[in-house]
C-alpha cells in the first residue's frame, strides 16, 4: 500500500469531509483545522494548498477562507467504485441503508445480481463475479473464513460485515451476537427448556463453530446439556432441505425451544408448525436471532434479537473514508444486541 506524507493524508481526509457535506460553502481555517485534527498549522496549509491546486478549493485571498468546488468533490466520489456482497436476495435492509448512504455521499455502488448463498460461498464462483465487477473495494456481508482469505491472499480491498472474520487482518463490524446467543440460551434453559436446537447456517457450524455458535454450545454445556447434533443440526441449505431438517426434529423427541439464525428460517418453521397444528409456544418456543419489520404484524408477537444498522453502515463509511486516505483501516468493532421479549417463549411447567 501507499505511503502518505502527513499533508496528503490530512488532504485525503478534508476531501472525504467534503464530500459527505460536512462543508457546504467554505473551508474552515488552517488554524482552526490545525486545533480540530490535532496535526501542526504547517501540516494543514500544505493540504489546503494540495486541495487549491487540484481545484477543490477556490481561494478568495489573503487572510480569507477557501471556497469548496462542490462538482469537483461530487466528481471524485462518484470515481470510487464499491461493491456490497451480499449473503443472499433477502438481505433487502442491508442493502437498502448501504446504498443510501454511500449513494449519498457520491460514492458509485454495484450489488453483483447474486450472493454468497446463491454462490455456495465457493470462491472459484465468486472469483467469476470479482472478475465481471469493476470495483475499487467490497463490503462482504455473512461470508465464509475461506472465502475472506481468498479476498485477502488477492489483495483485494474488503470489509467484512458479520461473518467468519475473527482472526482475519481485516476491517470488520456487525452485531456482538455471541453474548447475546449465550444470554438467550441461558435464559431458555432458566425457563426450563433443555431441548433447544440451534439453526443456522452451515458456515456458522463448519469446520468449527463461529463465536456465536459456540457461545450457544457453551451455555449448554454449563447447564449440564452435552450439546451435540441434536443441538446443533447439520442441513441442506435450501428451502426443501429446511423442510427436511424441521420434519426430522418433530417426528419423534421434538425440541422445546428453536432458535433460529434467520427470519425467513423463523417465518418457514411458523408456516411448518401451523401445517401440523403444532402451537407457539403452548408446544415449542420460538426466538429469532435477527430483526424483521414483519414481526410488528406477528400475534403471539416474536421473541427475538434486535440490532441496528447505523452503526454497522456508518462504521463502513469511515472505512471507506479511510481506504481512500490511504489509512491501513483493519479494525474490528461489534455493535450492541438486545433482546426483545415475545410470546413465542413460554416457561415450561
């Protein structure tokens, strides 16, 4: 990577302000610059003179502030390309708040037309789709250890937003949801469940168990439950081999309690269990691990994990700001999870 002198990376930075509208019409001062970013008034002017002769600013003389050229600010935003790889077309949310927000700041972002699920999370299929996709850097939402290393052995720009990124050099942000996994298993285990079983993506279990995951294992273990397949069901990631894998747990000992990594996982076993006249929660208890707009319309309501994008999206941004800069960026932050009691969990008798 590039090595910037000071000037050049506080030129970087008074750019990105720009460009996300910080200043509308003028520059502040090189002194009151020089106090707000904590670098010398040396420093500053040499950046301000750097944004003067690329035409960001136009000065208005002696002892005056500089105007800021805000089409040249548009102009250079709008060359930087990002690419957001989603898990898979039911990410609507995400995408939304991502496109928004970047597209608000004048950044140029592409959604390739398939996701990670869709790919298989297989590197030689995403590798095809990196190669079509003219981009600068990527956002990688729910992505597989092998696949952040293949974006990382190619020297790819990437941010990684959930997903198997512990132990990776790469910048990193979403839900801290392996605190609130165990939280939400001890709390099933105080209500009396025992047979609880965790559903959730075949990345999230294999080879090894994600944080999260292993959080869910860890607060069985504590209670005296060994935790083994029945706790932790390996399944074919589509519609069909879902339905398989609920037909499988309620055809003998069903589970008491079922948390479920998805809302499309938790609306398909709702629809499951209606089918079968089995009752929510007089026979199972339901938690889902992820918000959803559609659980406002849900009566019993739904017992479920709640996290906010905003700081997920504006953690990227700075990311972004930063990528540009020329700042070596690989911080890993984690956003606060709650959860929302519903009357999908009851207490066993």
């Amino acid at each position: 990577m590039k090595t910037y002198t000071i000037p050049e990376q506080v030129a970087n930075h008074l750019r990105n302000e720009m460009a996300r509208g910080r200043w509308l019409n003028e520059m502040p001062g090189r002194d009151a610059l020089a106090k707000k970013l904590g670098v010398s008034p040396r420093s500053v002017q040499s950046a301000l003179d750097i944004l003067e002769k690329e035409g960001s600013l136009v000065p208005q003389g002696q002892g005056r502030s500089c105007l800021i050229n805000l089409k040249k600010n548009r102009k250079r935003t709008q060359a930087i390309r990002i690419a957001v790889l989603y898990y898979s077309s039911l990410d609507l949310s995400l995408e939304y708040e991502l496109r928004h927000e970047l597209e608000r700041l004048g950044y140029t972002v592409t959604f390739p037309s398939k996701g990670l699920h869709e790919l298989g999370m297989k590197t030689t299929r995403i590798k095809k789709i990196v190669r079509n996709v003219d981009a600068d850097m990527w956002i990688v939402y729910a992505a597989s250890k092998e696949v952040l290393q293949w974006f990382l052995d190619n020297k790819i720009k990437v941010f990684a937003i959930a997903g198997r990124h512990v132990g990776l050099p790469i910048a990193a942000t979403g839900p801290d949801k392996a605190t609130a996994y165990k939280q939400t298993t001890r709390m099933l285990i105080q209500k009396g469940h025992h047979r609880i079983v965790l559903a959730c993506a075949r990345h999230l279990r294999i080879p090894d168990p994600s944080k999260p995951t292993a959080r869910f294992l860890e607060a069985l273990r504590e209670a005296g439950i060994p935790g083994g397949e029945f706790n932790l069901p390996d399944w074919d990631e589509t519609p069909e081999g879902f339905q398989r894998l609920l037909h499988s747990l309620f055809s003998a000992t069903p589970p008491t309690a079922l948390i479920l990594d998805q809302p499309v996982l938790f609306h398909s076993t709702y629809y499951f269990l209606g089918q079968r006249n089995i009752k929510v929660p007089q026979d199972v208890s339901l938690v889902c691990t992820d918000p959803d707009p559609n659980f406002t319309w849900y009566r019993p309501s739904v017992a479920h994990l709640d996290w906010k994008l905003g700081p997920v999206v504006r953690r990227i941004v700075k990311w972004v700001d930063h990528v540009t800069s020329g700042i070596d960026d690989r911080r890993q932050s984690y956003s606060k999870v709650r959860y929302v009691p519903g009357e999908t969990v009851r207490a066993l008798k």
